[in-house]
C-alpha cells in the first residue's frame, strides 16, 4: 500500500477505535447541498461524515479490531463515526429521516463496539428514545414510589391532627 493511502488508514483507524459506534451509508444519487446537510445535521449529534474509498474503509475497520462485515462494502460509500459524547440512537434518527426525506441515502450496515448491525437493526436504534429521555423516565420511576411513601406515611398524622383540633375545638365548648 502507498505510503498516503496508509496515513489516511491510520487517520481512520484512530477515529473509528475512539468512536462508540460506525455506520456505513449509501449516498448515491445525493448532491452536493444534501451532502452538506447531512453533515452539517451529523455534527449537531458530535458526529462526522467521510467519503473514503472502500478498500480504505475495509482496511480501518479490520485494522481498529472490528468484526468483518458479511458482504464486502461496495458502491458508493460514507463511514459516520461519533465522538465519545455521540449517542448511537440521535445519530440513526439523524441517518433515518435524511433517508426519508431524501428518498436516496440509505444505511448499509453499522457497528455499535464489536456487534455488528445491519439496516434494520440501526433504524430500529432510531426508535428509541435517547439517554436524557431514558434518565428523565428513571428519575420518575425513582420519585413516584417515594411520593406515594409520603402520602401514606403522612396521611395517619393529618387524621390524627384532625381528632385532635376537632376534640380541642369540643372541649372549650362543653
């Protein structure tokens, strides 16, 4: 291999490594704009977009230690990587709706640490909610069980403040 062609192998063997995850999508057919959208959206959710031959692709990914893909990768291709504060599922909602908007782009394959997702297993990430929707949903679950301690454990003090207001109010009467 050339001397350069191995640095841009080495370049992306090192983000792909960092990365929690790796896509590969087809962007046949997408022009210049929508590329630029695309990216421009990716790097909204800390995510990158590169346009690499696939030989190359191969290469970093065998390189940074990932599982071969099944088919070999062809056509024309786009690696999306993340940055450590990247989360999986923003990016697949990013990928699944510029897909469907642009009816062009379409996602071939993906991998999320050494488990390898097909197209319909990273569209099904963009389905789920994201990391603050899930913490914000735990955090409830957390506090309802203790609001419903405190309603019970306060409820006999209020009935036994009310008994004895009613019997204070009785006695000055009598």
């Amino acid at each position: 291999m050339r001397p350069e062609k191995q640095v841009i192998v080495d370049d992306l063997k090192g983000s792909v490594a960092k990365s929690p995850y790796v896509m590969l999508t087809d962007y046949t057919g997408l022009t210049v704009q929508n590329f630029t959208d695309l990216r421009k959206q990716l790097a909204g959710a800390n995510a990158e977009c590169h346009v690499v031959k696939n030989s190359l692709i191969t290469r970093a990914l065998e390189a940074a230690g990932l599982p071969k893909a099944q088919q070999p990768v062809g056509g024309m291709t786009a690696l999306v990587i993340g940055s450590d504060k990247s989360e999986i599922t923003a990016v697949a909602k990013i990928l699944k709706k510029f897909s469907k908007d642009t009816s062009k782009s379409k996602v071939k394959l993906g991998f999320m640490g050494q488990t390898t997702l097909n197209a319909d297993q990273v569209m099904a990430l963009a389905d789920l909610p994201s990391l603050d929707e899930l913490r914000s949903k735990i955090v409830g679950l957390l506090k309802a069980p203790a609001q419903k301690i405190a309603v019970v454990v306060g409820a006999p003090a209020s009935k036994v403040a009310r008994v004895v207001k009613a019997y204070a109010e009785k006695q000055p009467a009598a």
